[in-house]
C-alpha cells in the first residue's frame, strides 16, 4: 500500500477511528451493597448470639415474606444482612407485619435510607406480642393499657376496640430494642393509688436469659454470668457459697 492508498484509507474509516472505543466499568464489588436503592432495603439480624448461615436464613425468609419477592439477601457483617425488595411499599409491608422469626428467634429489622453502617446496630428493634397480666379489671382499659406499654418499648398503633378481646390479661404489639434487657414486669399506681405489679409475658420471645434479661442466649450461656462465675474461683473458699447467690435468676420465668 502506498502513501495516497493509506491516507484515503484512513479518511474513508475517519469517522469510525474518531468514534471513542467504549469502556465498560467493572463491578468489582462482591454484591450490589454499593448500587442499590436502599430505601428498599432492610437490615436484618436474627435475635440470637450465634452467627447464622445466609442460605438458611434466604430459603426461610422467602417462604416468610413470600407475598413480596425478596431480590436478594446480601451479607452485611458476621451477623446481619441487607435484604432488598422490589419497592419501598413491599419492604415497609413486611416491616408493618412484624413479628417475624427465623426458627424460633424473632429478627430485628431496621429500615435503611442509606449504606448499613455498625452503629445502626447498636439499637436492635424487634416487635414481640406482650402480654400484661395482673392489671385489676377496672384498670384493664385500652388507654391504661397503651400507657403502660409505653413503659415496656412503643406499642404499635391498633384500633381501641381491640381491648374488647382482652379478659384475664391484655395483649399489644410493642416494638422492644433487642440491646437492651427485657422487663420482666413493671409497677404502676392506679388512680385510686393502689400500686400494682403487672407482669410481662413476650410471646415466642426465643432464648432468653434469666440472669441478664437479654434475648439471644440462655442463663447458663451468659457471658456476664459466666464471667463472674470465673471471678468466684479466685476468692477464697469459704465465701463461694455467699458470691454465688448473685448468680441466682434476677428476672422471672414467665418472661418468655
Ligand atoms: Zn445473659
């Protein structure tokens, strides 16, 4: 090819040689946690201190929530996962249906509005039935009842007329914060003051530790307990008997 031969060649491509070659962007992430509209999403975590495996928890939480398809469920951390719905009316549907279990442990669930973050963690909000037993019948009233929800977490909003099923012992919704201890019960003072112990029932609650009022593990795998209990060896022998008396149960059997 001569001189003239390659310039016309090169006039004739002109156009094609002046268009940009295209540059596809790669995802290297692992998962779609940075592409996604996460108001869409929910963080979740089963209530138990133990890790759980993604598969299980997926094939549980699509039969769950199958009315609205979950698109994925991605890892977060050790313990948590971001699952993603179709829609912000899907995921806020599954959230206002709560409580929802994995096994016999209830999730927390927290909506996102932005990339999960460790410290969203810190409060873990989960909606457990709360029974309250022992209120007078003249005190068993929607109203006192509300009120004396709000002792225990945020009950969640239901019509009055609910107190008409309600007979030996009333029953709300109430969204609890999984970090801290459960109430076992809660003291009130009627209007004619009368003091009164209302006790507290939280239905399928999972594991629950007598000695820390926490959810997620029982009495004898409790860190704190099983901590001081350790501590106890170190003292001389003749007091272990009186030390381990702070090992009994602080809190009630009928928590859970
Ligand atoms: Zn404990």
């Amino acid at each position: 090819m001569d001189t003239n031969q390659f310039n016309d060649l090169i006039n004739q491509f002109s156009d094609l040689l002046s268009q940009p070659e295209p540059t596809p962007q790669l995802d290297l992430q692992d998962s779609d946690l940075t592409s996604t509209d996460w108001n869409t999403c929910l963080l979740v975590k089963v209530v138990i201190d133990r890790r759980i495996g993604k598969q299980a928890l997926h094939i549980s939480l699509i039969k769950s929530w199958k009315d609205y398809p979950l698109l994925s469920l991605q890892k977060f951390n050790r313990y948590s996962y971001v699952a993603r719905f179709n829609s912000i009316e899907d995921r806020d549907a599954v959230y206002n249906q709560s409580p929802w279990h994995f096994n016999h442990d209830p999730l927390a669930l927290i909506k996102l509005n932005g990339p999960p973050t460790v410290d969203l963690l810190k409060q873990l909000p989960v909606v457990l039935w709360v029974q309250f037993h022992g209120i007078p019948s003249r005190a068993l009233t929607f109203q006192g009842v509300w009120k004396m929800a709000k002792l225990v977490g945020t009950p969640v909003p239901v019509h009055p007329d609910t107190a008409r099923l309600w007979s030996v012992f009333a029953r709300l919704k109430v969204q609890l914060n999984a970090a801290n201890p459960l109430k076992d019960k809660i003291k009130i003072t009627l209007p004619d003051n009368q003091p009164v112990t209302v006790f507290l029932y939280h239905e399928k609650a999972g594991k629950v530790c007598l000695y820390c009022g926490l959810m997620g593990h029982e009495i004898y795998e409790c860190m704190d307990r099983n901590k001081y209990m350790a501590l106890i060896q170190s003292y001389p022998a003749e007091l272990h008997q009186i030390l381990m008396q702070k090992l009994d149960p602080k809190f009630g059997p009928w928590i859970y």
